[in-house]
C-alpha cells in the first residue's frame, strides 16, 4: 500500500512539473488578445480568477456565461488579457511574479508579452520569474566594444548668447489633458450621481503615465463606464474607466474605489488610501 501511495506521488508530482512548464499560448487577435483554460475538477469561478488574476465579473460574460450557473470539466474558457494580469514589457507589481505568453508565428513561438499573477494565489507562480524593473525595461543595449581608440572629438564653438523668450501659459486643452484621456467619453454619459464623497486606494499600474489612460475598480459604477474623481483637497479631478467591481479581498475592506497610481499622482494624493469625491 505504501509502494502504491508512493508511485501515485511520484506520478502526481512529475505531472504538476509538467503542466507548469508547459508553455502558455496566446489566442485571438492582437487587438482582443486572450489564453484558454480548461475546466479541472474542484475548480470554480474564483479560482480560476485567481490563477490568471483577473475577476469572474470580467472574463464570465466575455465567455456569455453566468456566473450563478455551474462549470464542466474539460470546458474551454477563454481568459481575456487587460490592463491588470497582462505586461508588454514585463513590468509589474511587487506582488506579482510574470509568465512567459507565447503566439505561433512562421513555425516558431515568439513571446508575445507576460501574464501578472499574484505570488500567494496563482499556481502558475511557480513557473512565473520576478517582474523586470522599470529601469530595466527601458534600458539601452551598450554599444559593441572595441580595440581602437575612439577618435577625438572635434571641440564645437561656443554657441551665441541667445536671451530665452518667455514661456506662455499652456492652452486650456494643455491644462485639461492631465485630466485624462477618457474625459471627452465622460461627459457623453447621462450623470445620475455627483460628488459622492469616497474612501479610495490605490494599486499599481504602467498605464496612464504617458498616454493618461486612467483606470479604477468601483462597486457601483458600471465596468466600462467612466468615472470623474476629485481630490476635495486641492481641487484636482482625473476622469477613469471602470474595469471591474473593486476585488473581494480582505485588503479592500472599506475601499469604495481603487485608481491606478498613475491617476493618484495626478490628483496628487499620498499614501495608500485617501477621502475623494466620485460623479458617475
């Protein structure tokens, strides 16, 4: 009995390594990227959540399921890549280790970006490496090294005085990109509920730094739509589309909004959570 425990551990084991070094492929078009999983026993919506970080309420009606029904073994469910469980570049949250995303192309896999799964909560950890740091992502290659000395430099002549003109004020539009990309979107929509004071946190994102694309998890404004946050303190407000509710987890107890931290620098807020006012 012993002999028979042993082998089926064995056995066990050398299929769990199997199945985390198995590449992970990419699906769909470049545009609406996605990864497919298929149903194992015991597993339901929120664990699959929890393997490719990312909420049922997110990828149950990408797949037109519902969430108050069950799940079968051996169905296919196509996991979406967003803001949140997909890097380009491979940047990433402290807590979040990177796998690996490959896509057939020519006969040969290319990688294709980098799933985000949080440490304590995916298995696919495991087989992940740690996120590259900004810096490294945008690291230049050093130039080829050479045995001839470099030729010398031409010394340039001193450039004229020129007395610099003044700088004028930025534009109205200049002042109101930093509000954000998806304002315009914002005030399209129909505002049942303003200045909603909040208590918001914040979590990390590469977004909204350069093209001012500010996102936000909220529990009561529908995902897809846009919310305007203010900071009461300074009068600053930044305009974020809603990804999803805010995530069931323990650290968001009393959370009502979390923004990027890309939107939180641009209300110009600090620390970890922070009082501001919604309109939705």
């Amino acid at each position: 009995m012993k002999n028979l425990l042993l082998l089926l551990l064995i056995l066990t084991g050398g299929f769990c390594a199997q199945a985390q070094s198995k590449k992970v492929f990419v699906e769909g078009p470049a545009s609406d990227p996605y990864i497919t999983h298929v149903i194992q026993p015991k597993e339901n919506f929120y664990s699959i959540g929890r393997i490719y970080n990312i909420s049922p309420r997110v990828y149950a009606p990408y797949n037109n399921m519902n969430l108050e029904g069950g799940l079968t073994i051996g169905q296919m469910v196509r996991i979406p890549l967003n803001e949140i469980n997909f890097s380009k570049d491979g940047a990433a949250a402290e807590d979040e280790v990177i796998v690996p995303l490959y896509k057939r192309s020519g006969g040969s896999d290319a990688v294709f970006g980098y799933l985000k799964v949080k440490k304590e909560l995916s298995p696919l950890a495991a087989s992940g490496s740690a996120p590259k740091k900004q810096a490294d992502v945008a690291a230049v290659t050093p130039a080829p090294k050479t045995d001839k000395a470099p030729a010398p430099t031409p010394k340039q002549p001193e450039p004229a005085k020129v007395t610099p003109a003044a700088v004028p004020d930025p534009s109205p539009s200049e002042v109101a990109s930093t509000e954000g990309f998806f304002k315009s979107a914002y005030l399209k929509q129909h505002i049942t509920n303003r200045n909603v004071s909040a208590k918001a946190g914040v979590f990390k994102s590469t977004s909204g730094w350069n093209d001012g694309k500010y996102y936000c998890f909220h529990n009561r404004a529908a995902a897809g739509s846009i919310v305007a946050i203010q900071n009461p303190s300074n009068g600053k407000t930044i305009y974020a589309k809603v990804l999803d509710a805010v995530p069931d987890i323990s650290e968001n107890v009393g959370i009502d909004v979390r923004l990027s931290n890309a939107a939180a620098e641009a209300l110009q807020v600090s620390g970890n959570t922070f009082t501001c006012e919604l309109s939705y």
